[in-house]
C-alpha cells in the first residue's frame, strides 16, 4: 500500500483548564472531583500525540465572570449577567457568575500540581478580556464581529500541526470543555472527548446532560478504559 492511501492521523491532547482554583479541597471554584483528573491526564500525556497542549482561565482582577464585579446582590453559581459585544451592543448573551478565580498572578491560576507539565508544548491563555466570558478555548461567543482580545491562538496552532484528531480532557465538562469541544469541532477537527478524564461543575448530571449534545455535534465520548 502506498503512502498516499493512509488518511492522515495528527492527534492532538488538548488539557483544558487543570488549575487550581478548579480543584478541590482549596480551588475558588473547585469541580467536585476534580483532582481526579490529573492521573489519568498525565497517562494520556505520555502518549505520542502529534501536539500537546494545555489552556489556562487567566482573568483579571474585576472580570464580569466574578459575582463579586456587580454589586452586593449578585451570588456566585446563583446570579446571571447579561454580557454584551464591545463592538456591538445588539449581541448579547447571558451568562452564570462565578466566585473570584484563576485571577492572573496568584496560586489558584497555576496548573494543578500534580499535572505533569513536562510534555505540553504550549500553554494558551483564555479568558483575559475583562468585558467577556470565554469558555472555549478558541474564542468568546459573541462573534458579530468577533473580539480579537477573546480569540486565542488555539485553532492557528492546530492549523500550524496540521492536526486531523483533537482528544479534550480537564475542566470543568460542562462549561470550558463543552464549549471548546463544541468549537473543535466546528472548526473542522475530528473531536473526542475522553470521558475519564473529565470532571463537571454540576457533577455527574451535569455530565449527563452534556453528553446529548456532543452526540448531536458529532462529538464522540471516548473512554480510556473501553469495554
Ligand atoms: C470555567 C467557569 C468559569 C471552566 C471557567 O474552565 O470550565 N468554568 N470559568
Ligand atoms: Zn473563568
């Protein structure tokens, strides 16, 4: 067989999120169970993936994700805000509030301890604009036009790899990893998100929940312990 026959295979380990303000028992915004993650996280790393790289929430000081950015009334996990484009005020969406967290420069921003960062060859920053909330990885959802302070790097990287396979692990499974999941495989690349490797806000449920619309995406949940 010749070489041209093989369709091309360039997997990517894309860790979204392993920080800690996302782990318990001391992360501002720890994902029940979410330490548990990082061993088999850091099993998937000593893969041969083409390319491995990991993502950090990195806010600033104030960001509208912050409950405590608007006012006494607002309660984190509770209150919603309505965040609206810079560029054009029409496009707006909605979005859930947060306590304080993975604020750019204190402990709880840095990747979770036990992840073994030795193989990640890029780490890219999300969520640094303070007028908008980025849960994928690759960009904000306000796109009318699009805000090139909430567009990261991520999809110009995988292009650069010539990656075909993007495999998802981290957190939180029903916010940053839905979402960049969901924009993976927008962007064209073959989408798996590895089920172990995973842990969600609203735990268990929430996890549940998600899983229908990774199925009407195409978006496959893979595990690394298969039956
Ligand atoms: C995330 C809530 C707020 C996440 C980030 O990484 O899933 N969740 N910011
Ligand atoms: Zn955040």
């Amino acid at each position: 067989m010749s070489d041209s026959t093989v369709p091309p295979f360039r997997p990517a380990l894309l860790v979204v999120d392993v920080q800690e303000d996302f782990c318990p028992p001391d992360g501002a915004l720890a994902v029940p169970d979410g330490r548990a993650v990082i061993p088999v996280i850091n099993a998937l790393l000593a893969l041969p993936f083409a390319f491995k790289v990991a993502t950090k929430d990195h806010h600033p000081p104030g960001h509208v994700s912050f409950a405590s950015s608007h006012g006494g009334d607002a309660q984190p996990y509770v209150s919603h805000t309505t965040i609206a484009n810079p560029a054009n005020p029409a496009e707006t969406y909605t979005s859930r509030l947060w306590p304080d967290h993975c604020v750019a420069g204190t402990p709880g921003n840095a990747l979770a301890r036990e992840l073994d960062t030795r193989s990640i060859q890029r780490v890219v920053l999300k969520g640094q604009d303070p007028r908008v909330e980025m849960y994928s990885a690759f960009r904000s959802p306000l796109r009318d036009p699009p805000l090139p302070s909430a567009v990261s790097e991520l999809a110009d990287l995988l292009k650069e790899q010539e990656i075909t396979d993007v495999f998802v692990t981290g957190l939180a499974g029903d916010y940053c990893v839905f979402h960049s999941a969901v924009d993976s495989a927008e962007g064209g690349w073959r989408t798996y998100v590895v089920e172990e490797a995973v842990r969600s806000v609203g735990g268990e449920e929430a996890w549940k929940g998600v899983n229908k619309d990774f199925e009407s995406k195409g978006i496959r949940v893979v595990q690394v312990d298969g039956e």
